[in-house]
C-alpha cells in the first residue's frame, strides 16, 4: 500500500511523493500544468513516521490521523523529528553552510528565512515564494543571528499564514515592482550594525518563480477560487491541474459549485493534506470534498506584524 508523503518540489517541478512502509521504497510523480487528476482518498489517513539520513523511521503506532490538518505526524513522531531540526533549535551543531534569503510572497509580505546551502532555492518553491534573493552565506548559527536581526531590528516576519499567501497571488504587481520592494528590503538588511562577522553578504540577485508555479493562470474574479477542506475516507478530487505554488495545488474543474451552490471554476488544494492517505482511482469527475469560497476582504492584507 502506497502512501502519499505530501507535495515534493524536484527539478523545478511539483509532484507527489510516496511511500510503501513494508517495502520501505520511496517515489516521485510529477504532476504538470494540464495533467488529469482524478482520485479519491481511501482507507484511513496514517502517521507517515520521521524522515532521518534520507530514509523513513515508520510510524510504531500506525496513528490515525484527522483529515483535517497538514501535519501528517503523531504527537510521539512529532517530538522526535523535533528532538533533531535545524527548524526547532535542536541542531546547532549542523557543520552544513546556511543561506540567509529575503523571499516575496506579495505586497506587504516580505520574508527572512535560512536553509540549508546544498538545498538551493528548493525551500523558496516549497514555501510558494513568489520571489527571492539571497542575502547571505555562512555557518548555522551566523545564518540564525542575521535572521533574528532582520526581525528584530526591521520587523520582518518569519513565516505567513496560508490565507495571506493565497489572497496574495491573486493581487500581485508586475515583477519589476516586486524586484523593487525586495531590493529595497536587500539593501536596508545589509547595512544594519551587528552583521554576524562569519555570514558572508551576497550581492542582490531578484529571482522570479511565477512562470515556475503558472500564477497567470489563476482567475483573479471574486468567487473564481474555492478552497478544498478537509479530506474524508472516500472523498474524491478531480479535475485538470493549472497551476501550482508551494504546497497549493490549483485545479480546474467542470460542475463544481461551493456550499452555497454557486459555480467555482478552479479549486486549490493544500497538498500537504494529503500526506497519509492511500489514494484510489476516482469513481466520478467531479471534487466531492468541501469547498468554500472565502469572501475578499477590503482589508490591509499587506500590513507587516512582528515575528511569531
């Protein structure tokens, strides 16, 4: 029994990945614009265990997990994966060289992060950043600093919730205004007093992912977009994949309508919701998982808060 792992981001291309726990094989399935889809989740969704030196520890328990959320860890699988994670401050000892990278996600959200040098831009496409540029190289701990810095002294955030970077996509300027609002960002970090000695500033290089994730093909309209919700044993997912940005994935449908029953012509799925479950060939082509329609906001969704 094969299990879905979640949304994987590999060669610039997103896909899903599996996982058979009596095998112990792992692989990949891309999933490009224009593919089909039609599946349906099935049995109940697993605890996928810890992932550790580039193999799985499965699950002891073989939890069952609710449909409802992205975590796709038991609370004991949980704790372990954070006894080891650059992510939770339990690996400072990481002898690996960090990047420190500016990221953008829209007006407004601007992003700090690190990760691993050997990762590339793997971690902007697996966070849906709609652009980014390194602003620096060095040891974990330096990498850390620069970050906290940033934060403290600019008040930029760490992370976005998955509604803003939604509503986001759907608004964004032309990219030489993205550029812009990020090279600014660039150029005030590199000039804060405190600069970890050890991080090795790099030069202001803008790089655009919005060809990569296809976000022109995402209807801007009111109401063009249902979001999928929690996922139940039996529930089907069908239609024609448009376009994809982190972990959401954007398909088209024929015949869907939301919970109110109007028309929805494009659903987006987290696909992290996934990870878990066994998925079946679909019996039907229509989605069957709820959707709702989020009303739009006339508020200020580019508004900076402090780091949490």
């Amino acid at each position: 029994m094969w299990r879905c792992t979640g949304p994987r981001w590999s060669g610039g291309a997103f896909g899903l990945g599996w996982y058979h726990p009596e095998r112990g094989e792992e692989r990949r399935s891309t999933l490009p614009a224009g593919r089909a889809l039609a599946f349906a989740v099935a049995g109940e969704r697993r605890c996928l265990g810890v992932r550790r030196a580039g193999r799985w520890i499965v699950c002891p328990h073989a939890a069952v997990l609710d449909g409802a959320g992205a975590r796709d860890q038991c609370p004991d699988c949980a704790r372990l994966d954070r006894s080891r994670s650059v992510a939770a401050d339990t690996m400072a000892d990481d002898p690996r060289p960090y990047g420190v990278y500016l990221a953008y996600f829209g007006p407004g959200l601007l992003k700090v992060g690190i990760t691993a040098a050997e990762r590339g831009a793997a971690r902007l496409l697996e966070q849906g950043a709609v652009g980014y540029s390194w602003l620096g190289h060095g040891p974990l701990m330096a990498a850390r600093r620069a970050e906290a810095l940033l934060g403290s002294a600019l008040a930029v955030r760490d992370r976005f919730a998955k509604a803003e970077k939604r509503a986001a996509r759907r608004a964004l300027p032309p990219p030489a205004g993205r550029a812009a609002a990020l090279g600014a960002l660039h150029r005030e970090a590199q000039s804060l007093p405190g600069w970890p000695e050890a991080l090795r500033a790099a030069p202001y290089a803008y790089e655009d992912h919005s060809e990569v994730f296809g976000l022109d093909r995402i209807p801007v309209e009111p109401g063009a977009v249902g979001e999928v919700g929690a996922l139940r044993a039996g529930t089907e997912i069908a239609g024609e994949v448009l376009a994809a940005a982190g972990s959401d994935l954007y398909l088209r449908q024929e015949g869907q309508e939301d919970q109110g029953g109007s028309a929805v012509p494009v659903v987006v799925l987290d696909a992290r919701l996934l990870s878990g479950w066994v998925l079946r060939a679909a019996a039907g082509k229509v989605t069957t998982a709820d959707v709702v329609v989020r009303a739009e906001s006339g508020t200020d969704e580019g508004r900076q808060e402090g780091l949490f």
